[in-house]
C-alpha cells in the first residue's frame, strides 16, 4: 500500500541477537514476498526443518548464560531460501500449529494471506491439533458476510488443502492491549488468546467454510440479488442479535474465571438431556408434515435421525459420572426455557411450518461448535472430573462441524420465502429460551442470575 502512493518501502529481516539487520530488499535487487538477500557480514542457511540459521555477526550470549560458541545462530524463525538466495520469513517455530492430520502450519503465514485477502485490520489464526485452522478476523469496515466470504473462498481455493480454514469469526471490534490480546507493537499474544477463544468466538459472527473446492478453481462471485446459496448467510446475518442473548450468557465469562461449580455443570446437562431426547421425535415430526416440494429436506432429515439417535443417553452416562442419579433425572421435569422451548417447536411443526424445526438446527449446533470443545475443555481443567463426563460436549464440537456445513448446503437449497421466515423466526425464539437456560444456570460467587422472563 505504501509503494502505491509513492513511498520506497523496502521489507528486511533482522533480530537484536545479530545486531540488527541480517537480510534486505534494496533498489535493484529485490523480491516480492522475501525480506531480500542476506547482508555481506553475515551468512545465512534455512534447514531441512525450514529453521532459519544465521553465523557471521551474533551475539556472545544472554545475560546470565555461559558464552555461547562462534557457531550457526537458531533464530527460531522459520523460512525458505530460494535458488538466488532470496529470504522468505514464514514465522515463529514456536507458534507452529501441528493439525490432526501432522501437516505443520505457521500461523503468521495465514494470518499475512488473510489481511491480504480481506483487507482485516487484525488476524489471528488457531487450530492446534484440529483437522484445519481457524482464525479470529477483524474487519472493521461496513462489507457483509456475503462479500467477506466470497472473498475467504478465493484465498481457501488458493491454499494447500491442509491449510484451507474451515471456520473463520468476525469481529468488528479490535483486539487490545489493555485485555492482554496484543503486544505493545501489535503482536498477537497467542496464550491469551488461546485462554480467552470461547469468548472471543461468542463475541464474533462466525463463517464457516466450504472446504472442498479444489485449489486453482474459479469461484462466481455473488451479486446483489443472488439467491443461490445465500439464505444461509441470511440466517446468520437476521439472527445475529438474537443470538446476542446466549453468547452474552454469564456463564461463559465465569468458565474463563474459574467461577464454575459441579453444580452449574450437571444442572447445564440436566436441561440439555430434556432438549435432547426430543430432537429425534421433533425431527420425526417434522418429516411426517412436509410438503412434497421439501422431499429432499425429509431425506436430509433421515441421515440426522441415523447421527442423533441415542445421544440423550450419552448425557445420562455424563451425569452419571458426575455422581448423578440417571434415573432421576430421566424422569424428572427441565426448566421452564427448554419446556417451552421444546413446546414450540411441536407447535410450530404442528400448527405452522414445519421447517421451523431447522431454527433449533442453526441454534445449537451453532453453538456446539463454536463453544462446546472449549469450554468442554476448560470446565473438565477446572472441576477434575474425568472424560467419561465429557462425551457429549466433547463429541458435539466435533460432530456438528460436519453437521453445520451439511446443514449450510441445505439451507441454501430452500428457496421457498414463507420457508426461510419460519426457520429465521423460530431460530430467534430458540436463541432467547435457549438463552434463557444459560442465563439461569447457577454460577459461584455471584449465585443465579435473576431470571428472564419466558418467552
């Protein structure tokens, strides 16, 4: 942007353990993308494990450390070095992110490719030990979801399918220094964001991606008007302030400040085993009363009856080993937000349309994946309760990955507008009574919200 308007920037690496300066772009000699050629009073060498070495003008030493040897400098940076000698600076080794499948992704790279792509203010990318990355991105312009996406589909086709994201959050508010997100000179602190990602995530409108386009095709950009495969992103943008209601929820900052009790969590899967026991009869209720114009939504809905039979009594074993008594509670009553939680969603099925079952769909299985693996994480770190009390957070943040983006194709293959109002209206009203669950789950210290009034 700086040679844009005139200004002779010129990118270089250095590190004050080599006195600065190690390698530069200058006039004449430079290449986009490289922080240049090595400096003459130095040499340079990047190893089989892409690790920058350095030798000719170090350091003796740290403050306190035996001298250290004439020899190749580590700089703990990781680069390439091409056939002229031109250096490429990838990252840091230490923030190397290692996925689930082993293929190792420096985060700086991708988090330069994205302010690249989106033009973003500020990005952050995660994913340690998950199958891909994702990434916290601020952008604080007015674009839409539509065009932020359009625009994350290009960057994805680009990228080696082991680095393509497959979740990316919005934020319209930076990071800071003051919260511990950033250093003073603008770097990520990676820890703290890592600690405080569950809520970082609420915060943000989350997009999440389609990951099988193959790099180097053309992707058709969507115009203003275009139907196709846009009533997702329509879902998401008119119910993102209903959703406000359960991301807001003050249980998510008391999991972040240690401020969570068995308690709060067997009463949190009390309320989910009297929801979920009812997913599969709702869903059932819901093949059984649509139109024949929706036979490919009844088919979808068979493959979701096949995944989510059966997972009610997951989290009676969770109660269990959490010392609960799971035949109580099988027969006992739920709060009054999932009773009538649960009640409206076989009246509107029933009495109205019903696709609005899928409003309960986009809520939570939504926010499975963006809460419950870390939270999960965090509440079993806190409460030293064993996995056996974690299969059903645990399993949904992995499971409903694959369900949101089936459960994305789907949507932007319903057309019909009386269909999308009915799902988009019952998606705000499971966001407020679902809320109201969280919002009323027994907290330490502070006790239990006051309660909303229902719905």
């Amino acid at each position: 942007r700086g040679r844009s308007i005139g200004l002779p920037l010129y990118e270089g690496y250095g590190l004050s353990e080599c006195g600065s300066v190690v390698a530069l772009n200058v006039p004449g000699a430079e290449r986009e993308g490289s922080v240049g050629l090595p400096l003459g009073h130095v040499q340079v060498k990047v190893d089989n494990e892409h690790r920058i070495l350095v030798r000719g003008n170090t350091h003796l030493g740290y403050l306190g450390d035996e001298p250290q040897a004439d020899d190749w400098l580590d700089t703990g940076d990781l680069g390439d070095q091409d056939t002229e000698g031109f250096l490429t600076v990838n990252g840091r080794a230490k923030n190397l992110l290692i996925t689930s499948f082993g293929r190792n992704i420096s985060p700086e790279w991708l988090e330069s490719e994205l302010v690249q792509a989106l033009g973003a203010a500020q990005a952050v990318v995660f994913g340690d030990g998950e199958p891909q990355p994702g990434a916290l991105v601020v952008i604080t312009d007015n674009r839409s979801p539509d065009d932020i996406r359009a625009a994350l589909t290009l960057l994805n086709a680009g990228l080696p399918d082991y680095a393509r994201l497959q979740a990316v959050y919005l934020r319209r508010q930076r990071l800071t220094q003051a919260e511990g997100h950033i250093t003073a000179n603008g770097r990520p602190v990676r820890h703290q964001i890592q600690a405080d990602l569950p809520r970082l995530m609420a915060e943000s409108f989350p997009l999440f991606m389609n990951l099988s386009v193959p790099a180097g095709t053309s992707i058709r950009q969507p115009t203003p008007g275009d139907s196709n495969m846009a009533f997702f992103d329509r879902l998401q943008s008119e119910t993102e302030q209903a959703r406000a209601h359960v991301t807001g929820a003050p249980v998510i900052q008391a999991i972040r400040e240690g401020r969570f009790d068995l308690e709060g969590y067997t009463w949190f899967l009390i309320q989910a085993y009297h929801h979920v026991k009812h997913t599969v009869p709702l869903m059932m209720a819901c093949g059984g009363r649509l139109p024949e114009r929706l036979e490919f939504v009844r088919k979808a809905l068979v493959e979701y009856i096949e995944e989510e039979y059966g997972h009610h009594e997951w989290i009676l074993n969770d109660l269990e080993a959490c010392g609960e008594d799971k035949e109580a509670i099988r027969h006992g009553q739920p709060d009054t937000s999932i009773e009538l939680m649960v009640a409206y969603l076989y009246d509107r099925i029933q009495r109205g349309n019903p696709a609005a079952f899928f409003g309960m769909v986009q809520v939570l299985e939504g926010t499975s994946i963006e809460l419950a693996t870390p939270l999960g994480e965090a509440i079993q770190k806190q409460l030293g309760l064993p996995n056996q009390a974690f299969s059903y957070l645990y399993s949904h943040g992995a499971l409903d990955q694959d369900h949101f983006e089936f459960f994305r194709n789907l949507m932007n293959d319903i057309t019909d507008p009386e269909d999308q109002q009915a799902i988009i209206e019952a998606a705000r009203m499971v966001y407020r009574l679902y809320g109201d669950m969280l919002h009323s789950i027994p907290l330490r210290a502070h006790g239990k919200e006051q309660r909303h009034e229902a719905a």
